[in-house]
C-alpha cells in the first residue's frame, strides 16, 4: 500500500515520537523512547476499536431508542465506520509523512502510492456524506413530528407500547370508563397498520388505517387500551391512554416495526 514501506516512519501512538514503522506492530516491538508496546496499534491491537464499534452500533440499533428508521441507522453506522477506517489506516499514513517531510531529515521523500491515496479520500469524503445524510435525516423526521403535531397545537409525550406475545386474549381490557384525555398514533413501520380500541367486553372497535409515516389522534380515556395490528389482524403491540399532563400534553405512540 505504501512506497518503500521497508524505510517508512510514523509517529508512536504514545509518545508521538517518529519510529520505524513495521506494518502492523508485532508482539515484543517497542518504541525506542518511551518504551510503548506495539506503538502504531492502540493497545497492542488494531481491530479493538472496530470491536467497540461493531458491538455498540449492534446495541444501539437493537435498542433504537429513538425510533430511528433503517435508513437512518444504515447512514449513521457506514459514515462512522468508514471516517473510523480513515482515522486508524490512513490518517497515521498522512501525519507520518507529513512530519518526514518537516524533519528534512535528508531522506528520499516518501509519499502515498496512488492506490491508497485515492482510497483515503474515498472513505474520508464518503464517510462525511453518509453522516451529512444522517443528520438530515434526523432532524428532518424529528422537525416533521414536532411540526405537524404543533401545527395542530398539539403537544405530546412518548406512550410505550407493550408487545402482544400470547394473542389478542393476553391483552388487558378496558375498563368501564375513566377520565377524558387524548391518545395518538404514528405509524413509522415499512408497511400499513390498524388501530382499534378494545372495550371492557373484548369488542374492537376500529379507529383508522395507518400508512408509513401517517398518524391519528383520537379522543380516549384514562386506562382505556388501544391495539395496533398488522394488515392480516394479527396483534402486535397494545397501548394504553394516560392522563394528560398540567400543559395539556397527551401521549402518543410511535410505532416501529423491522
């Protein structure tokens, strides 16, 4: 990847002191000055940080704490991963040669081969597009929300939806009645559901038919249970009204579904 590789120095991840760079720091290497174990790896190796990487975003994308959309989490993980990439493979390559250049050490000037040089302004350049996306798309489906419930002066806290595991009969019912509030759904699945509510006989009674992105609000009462489910009928999560709070907000659930 790199002309007379042999010859090449880079500076010791610890120290920063320039040493003889040998690839991939091999067990028993150290560095002259400071004694660092494997100096051009962090912690003596160079796949941890994609480790972290790879388990934190796989945490992350199982929780989706935001509700982020695959796309959304497709943008945000392959930006990250290949600005991580630039960072540990290809900037270390740029800062050794740079600092060479500086010492004017009498060396042959060295520099990346064409290969390499042109990789490392692909994934540096795509990495900052990815994530540029990224954060368009978040803050656009977070401006859209809050826009169109304000729009209609409303104002609304997240309402947890629990999971049907055992058919529509594990679901609680109704009670008889309750105080007035408000509930309301937003549909952020690839494909359409339905909202019914489940009186405390066991009756649905049918609200709307959500696509992507499309949401209902209706009016409800305190304890009163709403079920989502998919085009089949098949039950998929129950939700179930709060009280509205001092500033009159309501809940309202965002469903996800991969």
């Amino acid at each position: 990847m790199i002309q007379e590789t042999k010859d090449l120095k880079l500076p010791c991840e610890k120290c920063g002191a320039v040493i003889e760079y040998d690839g991939v720091s091999l067990p028993g290497k150290t560095c002259p000055h400071c004694g660092a174990k494997r100096p051009h790896t962090l912690k003596g190796n160079p796949l941890l940080p994609f480790l972290f990487f790879f388990g934190g975003w796989l945490a992350f994308g199982l929780i989706n704490p935001f509700d982020w959309s695959e796309n959304v989490l497709l943008f945000g993980s392959g930006g990250s991963l290949l600005l991580l990439v630039w960072f540990k493979v290809f900037l270390p390559m740029h800062i050794g040669l740079w600092r060479l250049k500086r010492e004017n050490s009498g060396n042959k000037e060295r520099r990346l081969g064409i290969v390499p040089g042109c990789l490392s302004v692909v994934f540096f350049l795509f990495g900052l597009v990815c994530l540029s996306i990224f954060c368009f798309q978040v803050k656009t489906s977070s401006s859209t929300e809050m826009d169109s419930d304000q729009a209609r002066g409303d104002y609304v806290f997240r309402l947890e939806g629990h999971e049907v595991t055992d058919g529509i009969d594990s679901v609680p019912l109704s009670p008889v009645g309750g105080n007035a509030t408000k509930i309301g759904f937003i549909n952020r699945a690839e494909f359409p559901v339905e909202v019914h509510w489940l009186d405390h006989n066991g009756t649905l009674h049918y609200l709307a038919r959500l696509g992507q992105d499309h949401g209902q609000n209706a009016k409800a009462f305190v304890g009163q249970t709403w079920l989502v489910s998919d085009g089949d009928g098949t039950p998929l999560l129950y939700y179930v009204a709060e009280k509205e709070t001092s500033g009159g907000a309501f809940g309202k659930g965002n469903f996800t579904r991969d």
